[in-house]
C-alpha cells in the first residue's frame, strides 16, 4: 500500500481507506448502503489491515452513531495500527444547539464520538459540512483547545466551497491557530466539479484531499449500461435523489471510455474508476466502500498498478463537461493561469 502525505501536515495516511457508512443500517437511508455488524465489520478491517488500508472515515451521523460503535469494536486490540477519521456538524440531536459547528456542539460531538468509538483520540476530525452562523475563528480556536487536550490530531473539512476554506485558512494564519490539513470531497469521473476551485486551491494552500464517493454514487460499479435497466440489487432505488447529480448522457459516455480500457487492461469498472482518481494531483486518499467482502476485494485491486498517460487522457476526454463562469473563461488564458491538470 502506497501511503501518500495528508496535505501540508507531516502524517501519511494510505492512499485507500475504508469508508463506515455500511456499517449498523440504521434507518431506511443508511440501510440502503449496507447493514454490516460488528463481526462482519471486523472481518472486512482484517483484510483491510492485512492489505495495508488502515485509515476507517466514520461520522456521527451514520446510522445515528451506530457507524462508530461498530467501528469501535472492530478496532479493540488494535487502536495503534489503525487511523481513525470522523465527522460532525449536521443535527445530532433535537435541541438547539445539536447542530453545526459552535463551540458547544463540537466539542460535545468530539466526546461523544471518542465515547462510541471506544477511543482517548481521533486522528483525523473534520467538519461535515459548512455552518456560515458559527465564526470561523470560534470553530478554529475549539480546535486548537481539543489538540492541545489529545482529543485530535489533525482537522480537515468536508464540503466546503473554496471560500469557505480559503476564510478558515487565512484565519488560521492570522492567529496561529491550527490549519485543515484534509478536505473530504465528492471527486469522481462523473463528478469533476473538485478540479475548478478547490483542486487549486488544495495545491496551493497544501489541503489534502480525502474523496468520498468515488464511485460516483454507485453509478460506477459496472452495473450500469446504456440501455439496461437498473439492477435489482442497487441502492440508487433508494438513494439516487439524496446523491450527486449526473446526467445520464455523461454516465453512459464515462462508462463506455471505462469498458474499453477494461478490455485492454483486463480490470473492472471501479477498479479503473479508483485508479484514475489515485493518479490526480492533491489526492490523499480515497474512501472505498464495500457492502461485503467480495465488493472490498475487488477495490482492492484498484492498486498496485497504473493506467497509462493515453488510457488516462480519453477517461479525461469522455468526463470533460462544459466548466461554469468564470472557470472557462480561465482556461483560455492558460498561458498565465494553467489548469492544475
């Protein structure tokens, strides 16, 4: 296992890691992704471990804590070969101050978290979402007082605009506060919005990324073909609204490139869809989901070999999408202001 640097900060973390949403299947939405307990999570951390995936990303809100118990059992015996990554900010509660990223909320959904897990500290803790009502410079210095209790090692940040990750760093800056090392993004083929503002942002600025999703969804799993049903057993019955958009001209241009590249190479869609996010710049580590061993073998086999420059240049030119204003206006002065890919 390749373990790449997570941004400016001097911890490596490897370059695929696993994601918890399957585990526990609370409620209808998070059923939909899978329902693993704890001895079938065990059983996939072993072969995680085994393979060298030793980073697990949890948030509080998955199967309302549930994820992270789980977790935290799978872990036990173990917590020193392992680095754990979580998240908060969305409502966990019903009162008013159960949500978002106020010193109050953070550091109760810290102790908590560190309560379901099982654990005196979490190596990586990010903000799941942006809370424009709490100061950014209330949110940081939260941070600076868990570091300095050993409750954290490092922060980063999920779903951020670039400006929003621009303020926090500036403000980090400003008062030598600690700086988001990580920005866990939605980045896939069919999803290439991260490459606009925050890909150069994250080169810049030394952020990390940490992909969720990489699958696009579910969309990539090379269950879907131009004019096939969707399969029986998908959780895009259930979840496709809740998901990134894509249109369906764009999946099915994406995934015809991909089927071609599978014939010269001899690997699977997904296996081709992680292999190409692994060779983009900024990219830390991608979290690989898996419903069960089978699934989490072969994302395995997503490493330990490389697309080539010309397989990876018609995977670029069939998800390439019209770019919003300004970002297509930048692209034709790229004499001065060149692409970051």
């Amino acid at each position: 296992m390749e373990y790449r640097q997570l941004g400016g900060s001097g911890f490596k973390v490897p370059a695929l890691s696993l994601g918890t949403g399957t585990f526990g299947g609370g409620g209808d939405f998070f059923k939909a992704w899978g329902s693993t307990d704890a001895e079938g999570a065990r059983r996939l951390l072993d072969i995680c471990i085994d393979a060298g995936v030793t980073m697990f990303d949890s948030a509080d809100i998955y199967s309302s804590g549930l994820a992270e118990e789980i977790l935290g059992k799978a872990i036990a015996g173990r917590r020193d070969r392992v680095v754990i990554s979580t998240k908060a900010t969305f409502r966990s509660g019903p009162g008013p101050n159960d949500v978002g990223s106020s010193r109050f909320h953070l550091t109760d959904a810290v102790d908590e978290a560190l309560k379901r897990l099982g654990t005196d500290y979490i190596d990586l803790f990010q903000l799941h979402g942006f809370d424009a009502l709490t100061p950014v410079e209330e949110v940081l210095q939260t941070f600076d007082d868990l570091i300095r209790a050993g409750k954290i090692r490092y922060i980063g940040v999920s779903n951020f605009s670039g400006w929003h990750l621009a303020k926090s760093l500036a403000a980090s800056d400003r008062y030598g506060l600690p700086r988001y090392v990580a920005h866990q993004a939605y980045y896939s083929l069919i999803g290439r919005d991260y490459e606009w503002e925050l890909m150069p942002l994250g080169l810049d600025q030394k952020v990390g990324a940490v992909v969720w999703s990489p699958l696009g969804w579910g969309r990539l799993t090379g269950k879907l073909r131009r004019g096939a049903p969707l399969p029986e057993r998908s959780r895009l019955h259930q979840t496709a609204a809740d998901g990134p958009p894509v249109s369906d001209e764009l999946l099915y241009r994406v995934v015809d490139a991909i089927d071609a590249i599978a014939g010269e190479t001899g690997k699977s869609v997904p296996q081709i869809a992680l292999n190409w996010l692994l060779q983009r710049p900024t990219v830390a580590s991608v979290i690989i989901g898996a419903r069960d061993e089978a699934q989490l073998h072969e994302n395995l086999g997503a490493i330990g070999w490389s697309l080539t420059p010309e397989q990876i240049a018609r995977l670029d030119e069939a998800s390439t999408v019209t770019l919003p204003y300004p970002y297509w206006h930048q692209r034709g002065f790229a004499e001065r202001n060149p692409p970051p890919v």
